[in-house]
C-alpha cells in the first residue's frame, strides 16, 4: 500500500463513480480505475481477474479493460457456496495437499485482481478448526508467493463489499452501505495522497506509538527504524521500484506498519470483533500484551467467542505475535452514528493484530490472522498527537 508519482497526471481523478446505492454502478467506469489508476496494468502485463459469479458483469468490464491495454486477462470465477461444499464434500487428507497449480499460475501473473464480498456470514462458522486452519494455510501460502513475486494486487471489497450479509453485520441496509462503499471508493485521491504521505512522515520519524482508548486500551510500541507503508489507491511505478507490498485494497485510505519485534507492551480492548468473515462477532474481546506476545484474552462468553477460541488453538506457532498497527485516513468513509460498523479506512481508525503480517511489510507468514478496529482512540508518536479521541489530527 503506497504510491507518489501518478498523482501528477490529472487523468487518474477523471472518472467518476456514481455514489446513489439506488443506481447501478458505471461497471465500466469501476474498471477502468481498478486498472488503469489502482493496478497500473500496461502492454505486456498478465493478469488474474478474480470474483464470485454474482459480479460477473464488472469482472467482464475489468477483463476488457485489461485487453484495450494490450495485456492478457485470465477469469477465475467462483461461488461463496462452493466454499461450504468443499469442507462437506472433500475429504479431510487433502486440506494440506500444496496447491501447484495455483502456485504455477502466481509464476506465469503480473497483475492479480479480486473482487471480494460475503453473502453467507455464518458459512464456516461450523467448520473443524484445524481444518479451516489448514484451508487458510495453504492460501496463504499462495498470497505470500504473489508478495514475493512482486505480483502488484489491487482488492475491491476491504470489508465494505455492499452485500446484504455485510450490510446486516453491521446494522446498516444494503442501501446504506452501498452509499458509504461507493463513497469510499470516489475518495480524491490527490488528497488521500497527500494525507498518507504526512502520517506516513510522523510515523517514519517517530520512535514510539501509545494508543488509548476510553475502554481501556493502552497500548505502546517501538517503530523506529521501521518502514511505513500507505494504502492511497495506487500501485506506482516508485512502490514497485521501493520493494515494498504492491498492493491496494479499495476502498483505500490507510497506513500501516509493523512495530519493533518484542516491544509491544499493554492492553487492547475490542467493544466487538469481528473474525474471520464468517458472521462471528466476539463481545468486549480484552487481549493483554508483553514483549510483543499475546499473553492472555478474554471476552463475553458465548459461542462466538468459543469458535474463536477453537480456531486460535488449532492456529501454528506465531499466533501470539503481535502484527501490525495501521490508521484509518479516508475521510469519506464515515461511520455511521448507531452502527456496528468496525473497518480499516475511515479517518482515526486504529486496527491492531496478530498472527499474519507478511502483507504489511513483517515476516509471519502463517495462514492465521485475527485483527480488530477501534472508532475514538487517541494515537500518539513521541508525545505528538496523530489521532484524537477518533478525529484525524495529521493532514
């Protein structure tokens, strides 16, 4: 996530998205940003288009404008419900079985576009931990060879794909979060831009992180030396050429780091977070932290919280390692007032993990992750205020 150079060119900010839920997006207008400004596709490029079969129309506008470009798309299309079938039908032994073919394919691919959203939260919820474990393992494994190939991966969804399953997770209509989504996704950014870079810089400058929250998450972290990345919509020319992650997810607008290993010290408290995409929500989740280890959790009993638990106990070595902090710098996303609405990008969002963060610039590639966002924390680096009580102070 992090960009500079495109943003001289007045053309990535000419298309516009319809924001009305009640209209049909301009597909076409969708795609020519995903990869013309987001992905950067050029002549040459090989690119994965990758979606379920309800957005076969935007999948087929993003293939085509791949090809005007004079580069090769290929079209994976696939259906959330077959995920739930694989687990009933599919025989256990092969959960672990290396997916060659897809690593075959991460080989052949320059580009790789997802379009990802959920219509059935509880699908998995039942699912045998240690084979949901093993499941994501092998995934991960596919995403962690696109990182190390430098594949450049653009995702549209980043948790807000308006569908009504995420819709009712979050106590809004589809409508609403439609609007918010579109919102999201038409951000200026020019601007978004230019507020990554300035977070960015306190960041890159700063030696320490405190982070508070009214609910009584209070956290410190060590950063120095460490690198910043910025999620502003755009993969670059110069990101490439930096080495870092080339990816973006969409809606964009966030930054993001992981901290000095062995230096995290205090408390997080979740009022909810929400786990792994299948409808799970886990009630006043309280993680406790020394030298950068998750020592101890707990949360309001219930089944959600026990399915957590399940899975956090089938995860491999590397779960309790804290992950990664990332804030919120989209100003178009606004949380609606009464909502259940917990995401990365809007504006003073603080999100904070475990587990996995080979995406955010760290080394812990395991299949397992569990992060959750914060609306109304104060965020300091080195006693200056980034972010307070939930309100964006750096622009």
């Amino acid at each position: 996530m992090n960009r500079k150079s495109l943003f001289a060119a007045t053309a990535l900010c000419a298309v516009a998205i319809s924001l009305h839920a009640a209209d049909k997006p301009d597909y076409k207008a969708v795609a020519e940003r995903i990869v013309g400004q987001s992905a950067n596709v050029k002549e040459g490029d090989r690119v994965v288009v990758q979606g379920d079969v309800r957005d076969i129309e935007l999948i087929e506008e993003v293939a085509l404008a791949v090809w005007k470009r004079g580069a090769e798309p290929i079209q994976i299309i696939s259906r959330e419900k077959a995920v739930r079938r694989y687990f009933d039908e599919v025989p256990k032994k092969y959960d672990t079985m290396p997916l060659a073919l897809s690593l075959k394919l991460v080989e052949a691919q320059t580009v790789f576009i997802d379009i990802s959203g959920q219509e059935f939260p509880a699908l998995l919820r039942d699912v045998a931990p240690e084979r949901f474990t093993a499941y994501q393992q092998r995934n991960s494994d596919v995403q962690t060879a696109r990182r190390k190939r430098g594949v450049r991966s653009v995702n549209l969804g980043n948790g807000l794909y308006p569908t009504e399953a995420m819709a009712k997770q979050y106590g809004l209509t589809k409508n609403q979060l439609a609007e918010l989504y579109w919102s999201g996704v038409n951000v200026d950014y020019n601007k978004l831009h230019a507020t990554g870079a300035a977070v960015r810089s306190v960041l890159a400058a700063g030696k320490e992180v405190r982070v508070t929250h009214p609910n009584g998450t209070d956290l410190k972290l060590r950063i120095e030396g460490r690198p910043v990345f910025v999620s502003d919509g755009v993969i670059s020319a110069e990101d490439v050429a930096k080495g870092g992650p080339a990816q973006v997810w969409i809606p964009a607008g966030e930054v993001y780091l992981v901290p000095v290993p062995g230096t995290t010290e205090g408390k997080i408290v979740f009022d909810a977070m929400r786990f792994a995409g299948d409808g799970d929500v886990i009630v006043g989740a309280t993680f406790t932290v020394k030298a950068g280890k998750l020592t101890a959790h707990s949360a309001k009993p219930g089944p959600d919280y026990d399915h957590w638990k399940a899975v956090y106990e089938a995860a491999p070595e590397g779960k309790n390692d804290f992950a990664l902090l990332d804030l919120g710098i989209n100003s178009n996303v606004k949380v609606p007032p009464g909502s259940k609405l917990t995401t990365w990008v809007p504006a003073g969002t603080v999100t904070l993990g475990f587990g996995n963060n080979l995406w955010a610039g760290g080394s812990n590639d395991i299949g397992w992750g569990a992060n959750g966002s914060l609306n109304g924390c104060t965020v300091t680096v080195d006693g200056k205020t980034v972010v307070e009580k939930g309100v964006l102070k750096v622009q």
